[in-house]
C-alpha cells in the first residue's frame, strides 16, 4: 500500500477557494427580483406584544413588506427547537426574540424600515426569570406554559438511551431530567480515603463563526415548491424543517447548502423557515442575514452550568464514588445537551458507585442550541477538575492516577451499556511520552519581580461519536474520472478525506477523484454535519460504494480483458491482470464504453446506503503550561500537547487542524468568553468588544500525537475527530493554573478576575 | 391494477411554469459580472480569414475583448461536429461560420464592437462550393482537406451497424458511404409487372425553436471548474465535450441544464464549449445567446438530399425489387445521417432483392445537425411516395398494398439482422379502421368554379429507437414522499412518464413521486435526450431503481410488522400485510426510521445502471385528407389521422401531444419549410418572414389511435414516441395530393410552385 490514498496529509480541496477569497457564501448571490430581510428583536426579555404598528416601516421608501406571525404558517405552539420558531405570537420570551421581519428592496431601506418600527412597536414588560436556580424553583411561573413533549435539539448531536427521572406533575421550568445511578454512591463516598467537593460554574458561550448566518429563499409559486440557498451544516435536516414549519412535502424543498463561514453547530438550522414562509407570502426572493449583534442576540450559544461534583478515591488512587448534580440553563426553549453532559461526566472512568442527576431549566434568556460537542467541555471541566484534586490530595501523578481508573472497552457506560473499543488509555499512554509529561504538575515560579507562575495540567475528555444513516455514490465518467455524491456539508475538511477513502477503495489515484457539489434534490441522504459523525458514517458508505463501483468496472475490464475478474487490480490508472501487467486496459477506455448511443455497459455507479448503529466514541489527553500572573490573575497558556484517540488519520493534517481549532475554541471556553446577561435578561456582551474570543497570541503551540486505535466500522478504522479536542481543554488550563499556583479556579471563563479570587481563597 | 399509475393522461410536471412563464432559461439568469458575447459570423461561404482588427471593436465603449481562434484551445483540426468548432481559423468554410467573440459589459456594447468588427474585418473571397452535385465530383477541390476519420454526429441518433463501401483514395469531399446490399436488384426488377423510379428533392429545413441557443460559463480559477448554465438536451454530453475542448477532466465541467424552448435535436452542443473558453480566458462569466439571424446562419439545420429510388412489384403486388441511391449534403462537416437514412428507406418492406447506396457530402453550407428523427422525414417521403405510385399504378388499395409487404419481427433489417418485434402492421391495422382510411386515394374535384381538389394520402414510417445506458435512483424522503434522480432533460414529458412508472413500480400514489432536477455534478448518467430513448432507456433503470427501493422499504416494513417480505403489499400511501390490513404502517413512518441522529435503518435508496441493447424500433400509419387549389397550387391539410405503435403509453395524453407536434412539423417539411441558399452560398431565407413554418390553421384536427405492442425491455413495454410521428407526414400529403390531382410532387416542401409543376407534368 505504498500508493495508499489514505493516511496522506492532502491539501483541503476547498483550501484554495476559501484562501483566495472565491468561495460562495449565501450571502454573495445576486438574484432578480431579490428583497432583503431584517428581523425586529425584541428589546424585552419577557413581555406582551402589544401593538406593531406596520405602518411604521412601511412609510420608509423602499420597504415592501412587514410580516408579523399572523401573517406567516401557525407553527408550533412550543417550537420543538429554536430553528423552527418563527416570530413571536402575543409574548415574546427572550430579548433577541425575533418579533416582526421587515422586508425592503435594499438591505439600507429595510434597516430604516427597521429603525422605525423598533422605536414605535409597543411591549408590556413582564417579570423575567433570568437565573436558572430561580427558574426551577417549582413555584415559578413557567416560561413556557404550553410545553409538552421532549426537544428535538436535544437529540442533535449526539442521540442517547437515557433513564429519565420521572416529570414532576405539573406545569415547571424543567424541561428534562436524567439520572445515572449504579451502585450506592454513599457507601462508595464512605469507601473513600479522600473526597472532594466543588461547585462549578460555566458562562454561555456563543459560537462566533466569522459569517453570519445568511439565508435566500425563493418560492415557485407553479411548481409550489421552495428553493433555499443557505450557510448550514445539515441540508436535509434544513430540508425536513422547512417543509414541516410550511406544510410542504420534503420534495417540494430544496436546499443548496452554501459554503460555510464557520458553523460549530449553530449553523443548523435558523433563519431557513422564516425565509422561506417569507419568500411564499411574498412571491419574490427573500434574503436574510443577520448582523453581528443580532448574531449575539438571536444566535444559540452553548448553554451556562452549574455543577456540583463530588468524589471520593481510596487512598491508591483507585475512584470509589461519584456523586453529582447538573443544572443547564436552556433558554426560552428546551434543548441542552444535559443528558450527554451527565453520561460524559460519570463515563470516562472506572467508578463502582455513582449517582448523577443532570436538569435542565428554562429561563427567558435565547435559546440554546449545539457548539461543538454540547455538554461536553461544561462536564469534563468539573469531572476533570475534580479528578486533578484528588490526584493532588493523593499525591498521585495526574496520568498515573488517571491510567489507574480510565475506562476500556467492555467497561459500563453509566447507562449499563459497555463501552466500544475506546482509545482513552492509548491516549494517555502517549500523553505520557510528550515532553509535557514530564513536567506534569509541577509548579515553578520565577525569582525577583516576576510575579508569574507556572504549571502544567492534565485532562482527559472525549466524545461519543455520533450515528445517522447515510447513502452514496460514486460515479465513474466517461474519461476515466470519478465523482463522488454524498448528502452531507463539508465543515471541517471531510470533503478531502471522503476522496481519499473513494481512491483507495476504488483502486484510483486520488487526484482523479473529486467530490461533487450537491443539493438536496439530487445529493444522497446524509446526517447533518454535527456530532463528529460525517467520515465515520458518510465515509464508510463511501467506501462501500466504491468498493461496488470497483465491482462494476472490473466486470467490464474481465469482458475485455478475457480474464477473471479476481484476477484484476486496478495499477495506475489501467485494469490489469495479475502478475501479467501488459494485459491491460485503461480505466478511460472501459469508461468509454458506458457511454454513447448504443454503448454495451451500463455506467459504472457505485451505491451504499447504511445505517451504523454501533458508535466509535472517540478520546484525546491533553496537557497545557500555563503561566499565571498572581498580580494581574492573567493566564496565559504557553504550550499544549494533544494525544487523540482518532482511529485511522486519512488525512493527518486535517486531523491535526480539527485539534487546532478545537483546542484553540478551548482556550476560548477557559479563559476568554462569556456571554453576560443584566437582571432584566438583556444581554449586555452584544458585540466582540465585549464579547472575547481567542487572537493569535492566546493560541500556544500545539504538539498532536494522533493515535490510532481503529473503530469497528468507520472506513479504515476512521472516528470522529472534530469535537473531542474542544472538551477537556478549560480542565487542562485549570489544572495548569492549580499546579502552577495551587489555586483552583471553579468558574469559566477563568478570567483574570475569577483566577485572582481563587488564588485569594487558595487554602481556604 | 386499477389504481395503476401507468397508462394515465396526467397532467405534465413542467407544464404550469411553462403556461404561466415561471420556467428559468438560460437566457433568464443574472449572473455578477456577466459579460455579454456576440458571434462575428463569416459573411463569405468561403474565403480568407485575412485580418481581424481587434481594435476595431474595442474601440467601443462597455466592449471588454474580442476573442478570435488564437485566443482559445486549438480544438480540432477539423471538429468531429459543429458544437466542438469554435471560431474560425485563417478560413471560413461556410456563411455563418463564426470568426471572433465580442465580449462586452452589456449586449447593446457587444453588438455595437460587432458592428464596428463586421465592418472592419477583410477577408479574401474564395470560390465556394454550394451544390453538392458539384462537390461529389472527384475533381472538386476538398472542402476539408484535413477530414479524416468519421464524424460523431452521424453516430448521434441511431448508432447503426452498416456495411460501408470502402472509401475512394485521395482527398474527396464524399465524408461517409453507406451501401445496403440484398439478392440480385437487377433481378428482383426483371421480375416485376411494375416498376416506378423518380428522383426527390428535400430542402434545407430548420427547426425552428422558439429560444435561441442561449448558453452561461462561468470559469473558477480556485477549482479550475467551469460551469455552464445552458439550454441542452443532453447535460452530459455537453460536459464530455466541452471537457475534451478545453483539456479539463469531464468532473471539472458542470453543466446545469435550464428549460429548453424547443431542441427538436438542435440543442444538444452548439455554443458552450465556446462560451466555456471565453470565461477560462477571460475568468468573468460570459453569456452567450444567439439572434434569430443568427440562428438560421449558424445553426445547424436537417439536410437536404436529392434520393433516387426505383421499386418493382408483382401484379399481384408483391414487392420485389428496391434500388435507391441517397445524397445527403453534410455542409461544411461530416455529419448528415444518410446511414438511417438509407436503412429506413428500404428497411419497412420485404424486399428481396435490394441495393441502396448512400453518400454524405461536404459543401460550403452550414452543417448540418439533428432534428427529429434525422434523415427519415427525407427517405420516407422518398419511399413511400413510390409505393404509393406502385399501389396506384397496380390499382391496389395503399393500406392492403402495404399490409402485403410491410416487415414484422424477424424479417431481416436492411443490415441482415433481423428486426425485434415491431408494430407496424399493426399501425396498418389501426389505421384501416380509421374514417379516413374509407376515403384513401378517393379523389374528389368539386364543381363550377370550385377549383379545388380533395384526396386522401396514406404512408408509413417509424424510426429505429435509440439506444444509450442510464442509471436512476428512487429515493424516499424522511416524509415518505419519493424523488427520483436521472441524468436526462425533459424536453416533451417524460419527466412525468418517469414518475408514473416510478409510482407504478414502487406501489405509491403518482402525486407523491417527484423528479428532481438535477445537473452533471449529481445526475446518475443517462444520454441525451434524442433518438426517443429517454422512457426506453432512463425510464427502464427507473422502474428497475423503484422496484429496489420497494425492496428496501419492505424489508424495513418486515421487521416492523413482523411479516415475511414476500407477504406484504403497499396501499395508499401503508404498507400492510396481504390480507390482513389492520397490520399496516405508513410509510411515512417507516420513512423516519431511517433518518436522524442514531436511526437504524439505511436511507431507502433504490439505484439502478443498466445498458439494453436491444431496439425498440416504433412505426405508425398515417393518413392526410389533402385540399389541392389546381390554380395556385396551395395545399391544405384538412383532416389527418395517425396510428401509431407506442409500445405502452405510460402517459397518453404525452404520447398524443408529440404525435400531433411531429406532424405539425411534418407538414413543415411537407408544405413549407426552406432554407435557400443563392449561388455563392449566402443564406437568402434568414429570418421567419423569409422561412415558413406552420401556423394553427396549417395544421388540421388529428386523429390518434395509440397501438400497443409492447417492447420487450421498455419499462411496461414503452417504446419511444417522439421521432416517428414526424417521419411518414410529408409523403402522406404527396399521396394525398397524388390522389387528389394526379400529380405526384417529388421536391419538399411542396409550395405551391412545385404543386403547379406536378400538375402541368401530370400525365407527362
């Protein structure tokens, strides 16, 4: 396999476009007829919808329209996700909540149209219940009164089979609940040489992808059909949604999935339906993008936490017991991630007895929705934070005592469940070998003036790998070049990766290989490009088909050749027969005859359709030097190491750019972002002035040792790679900042703030 | 099968954007940065490119660059057909050969540099060859002195095995042969009572779209993909070439294919390879759409031909003996089909001894394309004129005459294979029941000052049936609605034949099958769309891809309902347990099985690929009431019947309305339809005041009876309709003017002119 087409660190077929600025985002297109959207939000976190007076906006030259709920499809009465919420009926519930959409023939005209109904549309104010801890309180009003049923979102990124505590009777902010139990958690805590008890608290954090989201819907009023063109990771989650909101057939949708400017999760599904409805009411294109600010104020950030952890550890470092308690404020909306926060809490390690209770709550803040792997880096920063504590109460090294208790395959998951065949001790293991290792948990500081400390801090955090089933094709032409066709969106470079499992299974130089740009009227179907799923789903159909379209053509090389077909292999380009290489035929010319008026083949079309069900959950170990300024209480992470369970790399420098990226949003998470709310549940963060996201010079080197403990049934043993290197991140710098300081700060981000009040209560 | 979706007159899919205008053309598209090209045509039929002055048009404000062959690939030294020409290299071989590409911000700009180029350009006139008489002569200067090898064009419609005559040495302006040779024609005239020879002559004839060739390139330089917005009817076709054009891989070439307005044959590649180099060089998108002058000097028209026959026959009607020589005049490319041509001329009847040659020759003309059933119209009006004239002289009736001699299933094909099963006997049949068939050959000449003449003429033809593999999908959405996915353009209804037979073959109601629409990037692969083989050959794989995808939603229902697969049926939308219908489940339901995060079922994903081989050849009868005025010579159709074989009529009402398109055409080519050229080449009939085509009240009430011999591989035995009912029209009118008058015409379109001169000649 020297040729092999996988494990190459290929260039990202979409690089150039993207890096010369020539890639089409929604936003771009041009179109007859076009008009321009602006949605009104609300200013109020909570209150009656008095008067929208259209009037207003439509005095402002320019402006055609101002719809209102009543003039858009009734939806439903408690939007199953964010996504499908429209406009506001009668109460809005968050400030950002889009209240009227004010439609002009210029994106100029419809911000003045805009402007003036802002300022004349009339709200009654009502209380708002902005903290989550008063929203469960079961005596409070509920945010959303007419809520029934589970939320679709939850079920996004990574579905579960959860026990679910039983509803309390009643109307109540809990949207959902679970718990895990195994054993007696108090008799494992009394087992315990040494317990440790935090409360941990996590900021909502927004996405901030460069592009917003953006959004053009055209309506065929002949063929009652809706074109949309828009920035989305999922095109046919977008396709179900909008014909479920407009009461179409899917068919009758048709989504052309645009390049993305960052998605992260948030680029699902937002602005589709209300376009769309828009686009039908009025017969004409409708483009909707949203500025930044109303980015921060109508996006789906990740969800606040706050979560109580107890452990205890016997004295040779073997965990005995886990006890914990998760509160996820979800918004307006259900939709947190609460369950595959609580299983990704109490799931990476050996723990006997265990009792976790995971609630999420709703308040009249926006409505969550996914970041890359939800619930994840909010749980691992407490488990993980934990974990390190003992590991110093114990005296223990951070990775020895974590090599003691982490899970292999076989191990109970906290639902009952084994885990698959994990990589979580490999990659500790090679954690072990990075120059870091060495200096795990030692702490320095620097003489004379130099108030700066530092340390190094470990974590461990993964992913469960998500599942959804997915078809393709791969299509030999007529020159010899082959094409292949899958439903899902490249986010993160899987377009690459998919060509390079298509070459290798074809037998093909990958250079003739390319992936086809598709919609969802012709595209395969595919799971949304969310949940670190997309190679291991999408690219094991891939590989099947081309494994089928290799079938095909050696059926027609056999025919010419005169051999048979387990005789051939596919060598540059030629069928050939084995061990006999000047019987031969070009690839081209057997393309060639599956095509043209009265061709003998039928064309060579490789096809998988497939449903995996067994998941690769996918786990990386992670060490960050930190520097601490004891004065100032900025941290600054000064070198990071990554070993990452990842399979099969079929293209190590995607793979290591996913890390990248995923450690450097963690960096984000634990030292920078934060959206802030006042009491009255107004964001007061609106813009990146306010809002900190992570530059250049936060980013440290970054040394990724991938390792390859090949899952069942991804293509070439291929996991998911993208959410795991976001998840233990915020543990590792605190870590860092503990060892370097002994301070341990429970509460992200750990600003300068956060880190000096814990190096005040440091032996406290 | 009484909700069978086969054999309904639904109503087209494409039809409502049509009537009401919504339908995008190519020409309808906005584009950023779109450039506008004009063609400089070549005023000359033949002369010396000797300069063209840039200068002279970019001298023009908004003109951006003038292109000429220096500027673009080398192409072809002679092109294997007028789509892959691009512009003119140090000659022009033709009047309307294109010179230069205008390139200007708007078309007013590009026709102003035109203008200013056209004025400027200097050419060297030389002597040009106009007849193809003159240009079969040995001694004639070559016309393409480079031609070698044959041309794809001829290859296009019907792909035919022939027995060619060997080729005469040296540069010769006769581009193909084609000879067909049975038993002793010598002979088999000896051994008739009767025998008639006259030689006809069919005009230049244009088919007359209502679009003009209307084509979009863009060039992205990041990808280095072009892709092309275009009004065609064959996506992959145009891709194929206008990869092999500009040297790219055919997966670098996407072509969207927009609504086209009429193709008849004439919209399969013209203007995209040259549109495609012109964005390559100039990185800006150009559009390009042809005038309607420009249409008729630079189109590519149906040949004319001049066809000498001489048939014999028994007193007894017997046929025995055919001797037909063809000349087809290619223009400027090889090209015309004067194989099909030559193998329909003698193929309808047993005929024991035959001798058919036939000669395609280059002049300085335009050369020539396809339209509709291309050189059929031209041998049949040959053909069977003499037949009638044998029926006639014999005092036979014209139907029982050819009920005595016409081929059926077995009979050998000119070729020596023998023919499939065939229908036309049957058509025969039809007709006799039809009204008119009472009145055939009836002459009627109305008293006093009535100078009219009445007469009903009768005439078979068909057409063989192309061939070309396909591939479809059916696919179920997660709503429970199917799309079905191919690589072929609708250009006459078979997008809802296809979901009538995918409805059918999958057991779902018609209204919940969709097509999609598709481009090259994502369409299963499937020919063009001429040679009536789209339903034969696309819609096969579709039944065959439905039938899978039934496959795969019963398997799911199986597990479901806990039933045996074999003991299931699909009904309204449930799928249910043979009588047991209250064990049922939607299939909607089992729909969203398939779908979403964790789902465990595959996508439902039917896929076919398939290459018949074998014809299905489709023939009618037909019967034209004719009015002759013996003064001016006009001719009116008053009454027309057809009886056709169609095989299976998935859709009758489709199946109705190109058999009474193909004979409105027909009556074109009967009465009225010319291009003409004056001596040195130059197109004297270029705009719609000059050529005629037919208007409602030319063409009569049509009578269609749908015959049904069903193919053996045509999906629920379909064959292809399109092509045949054009081919018998003119010489039923010719029989119907004979029976009328006397007279037999024997040069088309017979004008009033030539109707004046028949009837002076009769009884000559």
């Amino acid at each position: 396999m020297g040729n092999s087409a996988i494990g190459r660190s290929l260039r990202r077929v979409d690089g150039e476009e993207k890096v010369t600025g020539r890639a089409q985002f929604a936003a771009d297109l041009e179109m007859r007829g076009l008009l321009h959207g602006r949605i009104l939000l609300s200013p109020h976190a909570h209150a009656r919808l008095r008067r929208v007076p259209k009037a207003a906006a439509l005095a402002c030259p320019g402006v055609v329209a101002v719809l209102t709920a009543e003039d858009l499809p009734p939806g439903d009465a408690v939007p199953a996700q964010r996504g499908r919420a429209l406009l506001a009926r009668g109460e809005v519930r968050f400030a950002g909540e889009p209240v009227a959409l004010v439609v002009a023939e210029s994106e100029a005209a419809a911000q003045d149209g805009l402007d003036r109904l802002a300022a004349a549309c009339e709200y009654e104010p009502l209380p708002a219940l902005v903290d989550p801890e008063d929203a469960e309180d079961p005596a409070a009003p509920p945010v959303q009164p007419h809520l029934s049923g589970r939320s679709a979102e939850a079920q996004l990124h990574a579905a579960l089979a959860t026990a679910e505590e039983p509803e309390e009777p009643g109307p109540s902010n809990v949207a959902s609940r679970v718990r895990f139990v195994r054993g007696d958690v108090e008799r494992g805590l009394r087992d315990a040489a040494v317990v440790v008890s935090r409360r941990f608290h996590t900021s909502i954090v927004h996405q901030a992808y460069i592009e917003p989201h953006a959004t053009i819907a055209e309506y065929d009023p002949a063929r009652r059909r809706v074109t949309l063109w828009t920035s989305t990771q999922g095109l046919f989650y977008v396709r179900e949604h909008v014909a479920a909101v407009l009461g179409l057939p899917e068919s009758s949708v048709r989504v052309v999935p645009m390049t993305v400017g960052g998605g992260f999760g948030a680029k699902i599904l937002l602005l589709e339906p209300l376009a769309a409805a828009a686009a039908r009411a009025l017969r004409r294109p409708v483009r909707i993008v949203l500025t930044r600010a109303d980015e921060f104020r109508t996006g789906t950030p990740a969800p606040r936490s706050t979560i109580e952890v107890t452990m205890g550890a016997r004295r040779d470092g073997t965990l005995t017991a886990l006890r914990a308690r998760l509160l996820f404020d979800a918004g307006a909306l259900p939709g947190a991630p609460v369950n595959i926060a609580a299983l990704l809490l109490s799931g990476a390690y050996r723990i006997p007895h265990l009792d976790v209770r995971g609630r999420e709550v709703l308040t009249h803040k926006p409505p969550i929705g996914a970041y890359r792997a939800p619930g994840a880096p909010q749980a691992t920063f407490a488990v993980e934070s934990i974990v390190d504590e003992l590991s110093r109460a114990l005296d223990l090294d951070p990775i020895e005592f974590r090599l003691r208790n982490v899970c292999q395959g076989g191990d109970p998951m906290p639902t009952g469940e084994p885990w698959p065949r994990i990589g979580l001790r490999e990659a500790l293991l090679a954690l072990r070998e990075d120059p870091l290792a060495r200096r795990v948990g030692a702490a320095s500081a620097r003489g004379g003036r130099d108030t700066t400390l530092e340390g190094v801090g470990v974590a461990v955090g993964g992913w469960l790998g998500g599942l959804e089933p997915a078809s393709a094709c791969v299509r030999l032409n007529t020159d010899g070049t082959v094409q292949i066709l899958v439903g899902s969106v490249d986010i993160s470079g899987t377009a690459t990766g998919l060509a390079q499992i298509a070459a290798e299974a074809m037998g093909m130089p990958v250079d003739r290989v390319q992936i086809a740009g598709v919609d969802s009227d012709s595209a395969p179907a595919a799971g949304m490009s969310g949940g670190s799923k997309i190679t291991y789903t999408v690219g094991a159909a891939v590989q099947r088909a081309a494994e089928d379209a290799r079938r095909q053509l050696l059926a027609i090389a056999a025919s010419r050749l005169e051999a048979a077909q387990a005789d051939l292999e596919i060598v540059d380009g030629k069928v050939q027969v084995r061990g006999a290489p000047v019987r031969a035929v070009a690839v081209s010319e057997l393309a060639r005859l599956t095509s043209g008026f009265g061709a003998g083949w039928p064309p060579v079309f490789g096809v998988a359709s497939d449903a995996i069900t067994q998941r690769a959950p996918a786990f990386g170990a992670h060490a960050a030097r930190v520097r601490v300024d004891r004065e100032s209480g900025h941290v600054q992470v000064c070198e990071y190491a990554v070993a990452q369970d990842v399979g099969r790399a079929i293209n190590p420098a995607a793979v290591r750019a996913q890390i990248h990226g995923g450690v450097a949003q963690g960096i984000g998470w634990a030292l920078l972002e934060r959206m802030e709310f006042d009491e009255a549940g107004t964001l007061v963060t609106g813009s990146f002035l306010d809002y900190a996201v992570p530059r250049p010079r936060d980013v440290p080197p970054i040394r990724v040792t991938l390792v390859e403990v090949p899952s069942e049934r991804g293509p070439y043993g291929a996991k998911g790679v993208g959410e795991p290197p976001v998840v233990p991140v915020a543990a590792a710098v605190a870590s860092g900042i503990a060892a370097a300081s002994g301070a341990r700060p429970t509460q992200l981000p750990m600003t300068p703030e956060v880190v000096l009040r814990a190096l005040a209560q440091r032996g406290g």
